[in-house]
C-alpha cells in the first residue's frame, strides 16, 4: 500500500472522526528490532495505527478504545 493512500486515508477518517484540524497529524515511523513495521499517526487526541503486515489502520479514541478499523485496499477498490 502505498505511503500517500495512508495519508489520505488517515486525513479523512480524522475529519469523519471529528478532528479539530484533520491535516495536522503527527506521523511516526515503527520499528521493530530495527526494521519498518507501519505507522503511527496522531490528531489531538486521535491515534491511528497502520501496520505493512496485516495492511489494516485502526483508529483510537481518547481512551483508547477502538473506534473504527479500516482495510485500506477495500477503500481504494471502493473509491475507484
């Protein structure tokens, strides 16, 4: 998948989730013993999550509760 579907992906489901300024989010790269495994994105108080080997971004509440899970190539191939 690519890094800007992510991107767009994570910026709408912000806005749909009710972030205040959905383009702002802080991106963090994961490492796991050194090497890439996914993405962290936080908005205020939301946190998404993307991992290259399950290719599904969770989206976190406050409180940490899962609040919606999304299969990124489900919504591309919906998008197209």
């Amino acid at each position: 998948m690519q890094h800007d579907a992510i991107i767009q992906l994570v910026t709408a489901t912000f806005a749909e989730l009710g972030a205040g300024d959905p383009q702002s989010f802080t991106p963090t790269i994961l490492l796991r013993e050194g090497f890439f495994v996914g993405y962290q994105f936080r908005c205020g108080e939301l946190r998404a999550m993307w991992f290259a080997d399950s290719n599904v971004l969770k989206f976190h509440g406050a409180d940490g509760t899962l609040v919606r899970k999304i299969d990124p190539q489900e919504q591309m191939k919906k998008a197209a």
